[in-house]
C-alpha cells in the first residue's frame, strides 16, 4: 500500500531531510560525549536523558534523536511544508558548532592547549 503525499518528493527536499537528520544525529553524539566526560548541556531536556549518556545506554540519545528528527522530516514532507527544512538546517547547525566549540574547549583545557 502506497502512502499518498501533498506533494511529490523532491531531490532538494531528500537532501534537507537527510542534512537535518544527519545534523541532529551529530548533535547528540557531540551532546553525548560532553556528558559522558562531565560536561553540562544548557538544554533543559537533558535532564530525561542525562542518565543515559553513560554507560552501555549511551547512544540511546543518539537513536532517539535521530528518529525524531526523521519523524519531524516525514511529517513536514507529508503536508507539504518542506521548504521549511533549510531554516530547521540553519538553526541546528548553530547548535551543532556550538557544541563542536564546548567540546573543542574542553579538550583545549584537558591538553593543555590554552
């Protein structure tokens, strides 16, 4: 059975969706790692997950990160609001280089480097 879409999938729509899901995917691996070695996360979300982010359950966050982004990709897909998909990409973005910095920061001060 064929799910009916408002409107056909596009190749530019195919490679926001997968950007989005592949930056949040990378956020929750950066978000991960900063909690497994002490660091915080300003995201007050990470409360319901800070517990994961050790442990054998550390890439949970991952997964489920990645599936809501997915979610969230199919959903604007299927009522024909994908174009707002390059505004999520920037917004994640920030966040990703955000996280890219705090991590890059601890590792300077870890090694000594500032």
């Amino acid at each position: 059975m064929r799910l009916p879409l408002r409107e056909p999938l596009r190749l530019t729509a195919a490679i926001s969706g997968s950007l989005f899901v592949g930056l949040n995917v990378a956020d929750a691996l950066l978000t991960e790692r900063l909690l497994a070695i002490g660091g915080a996360e300003a995201n007050r979300m990470s409360i319901f997950y800070g517990g994961l982010a050790s442990g054998a359950y550390g890439y949970s966050l991952v997964i489920v990160k990645g599936f809501l982004a997915l979610v969230i990709v199919v959903a604007l897909v299927w009522f024909g609001k994908s174009k707002l998909l390059w505004l999520l990409n920037i917004g994640i973005s920030v966040v990703v280089l955000l996280n890219g910095l705090c991590f890059l920061s601890y590792l300077a001060g870890l090694y000594g480097w500032l």
